[in-house]
C-alpha cells in the first residue's frame, strides 16, 4: 500500500455569522494549518479544499467580473449619452442619479453585510439599466422647452410635463419590486427592498437636485 498520500477530513457546521467574519474566520483557519504544516510537517505539500475556500474563490471572480461590468456600463452609457443629447454637460447630469442608486444600493449592501451573488448581480444590472430613464426624459423635455424659453421658465414647464410621469414610473417599479418582499426567498427579499429604495433615491435626485444644477450651471455659464 502507498502512504505517501494522506487525507483529513473536518466538517464544519454551518457558521451563523456575516460573511466578513466568516472570511476572517476562515482565514484565521488557514494561517493554523500553513503554521502548523511548517512546524510539524516541513517535508511534507500539505493542500487545503473544500466548499468554504471554492465559495469564496467563486465570491472573488463575482466581485472582478461586477467591477469590470460597471465600467464597461458607465462608458457605453457616457457615449449613448453624448450622442442623445450633443452636450457634455446634459451628459454628466444625466450620469448623477444612475450614480447615485448605484452607489447607495452597493452601500447598503455592504452596511448590512449582503453577500454579492448572482442575484444580487442581476438586481444591479437592473438598477443601472432603469435608473437613467427618468432622468433622460427630464433633460430632452428640458432641452427642447429651452429652445424658445429661458431656464427658469423651462425648469417649470419641464417639472409640469415630466414630474407626474416620473412619479407614477418610480411608484410602479417600486410596486412591481417590493412584491419580491412577499418571497420565501430571504435574498430575493433583500434584494426587492433595495432596489425599490435605489429606484426612490434616483427619482428623488431628479426630481430635487438635477433642476438646480441645472439652473445654477446655466447661470454661471
């Protein structure tokens, strides 16, 4: 019989904790076998496996592939953007709310320790495909009232055109996700409740914060 190969086996119960500590934990655990594998076993190639290491590893290629998908997403968007709407400056307020949502719904993820997953990806796309539709909307309504009114005259005109439409958007996407709450699903749950908070907050920033730049911007210019 060969005994040049050995093969131990630890099962873990499920560990109750977030996921930050449990990758603190599992870290700890590796660093007591590298040392231990040293100390005892200095001849010996000693490899570790398991489900644990394989779920982060897959965690690791999630959040790189998450990364390289936002920037690729922000470019294609800058660009349709420039194109729709011929001026820069239309271009970075029309990024503001799609930002905005973005960056509060990948807060709250990480305030309340929500482990990035495939659903949790699929819910962001959503979020960023969404979420810049409201505020394209305002900018061309507000773009062609401009053409014959000054800005203070085409804010108004523009907020009575599109606010009742973007209201009545942002309740409808909020009804049609926060039905996702009503699922035995726990990340489903989470997931339906942030994305109707990301939808109210880009809604709120278009509604409250890009008519002022927009006025403030047209006065300095």
């Amino acid at each position: 019989k060969d005994y040049s190969k050995a093969r131990i086996l630890v099962r873990f119960g499920e560990i109750d904790t977030p996921p930050r500590s449990a990758n603190r934990l599992l870290d700890t655990v590796l660093e007591a076998v590298d040392a231990l594998s040293e100390t005892y076993l200095p001849s010996m190639d000693v490899g570790i496996l398991g489900q644990p290491l394989k779920y982060r590893e897959y965690t690791g290629y999630l959040i790189k592939g998450q990364i390289t998908s936002i920037v690729f997403f922000f470019i294609f968007l800058i660009t349709f953007l420039l194109f729709i709407l011929r001026s820069f400056r239309f271009t970075l307020l029309a990024v503001i709310p799609t930002l905005t949502g973005l960056l509060f719904f990948l807060g709250m993820m990480g305030w309340l320790e929500f482990q990035l997953d495939p659903v949790s990806i699929f819910t962001i796309a959503a979020v960023m495909g969404v979420s810049n539709d409201d505020v394209l909307f305002f900018l061309l309504t507000f773009r062609k009232e401009q053409g014959t009114l000054n800005t203070e005259k085409s804010l108004k005109i523009t907020i009575k055109k599109t606010g009742a439409a973007i209201v009545i958007t942002t309740v409808v996407l909020i009804s049609a996700t926060t039905t996702l709450a009503a699922s035995s699903f726990l990340q489903l749950v989470h997931m339906g409740i942030l994305t109707a908070m990301s939808f109210a907050c880009c809604t709120a920033v278009t509604c409250y914060i890009i008519p002022p730049m927009l006025s403030l911007t047209r006065k300095r210019k």
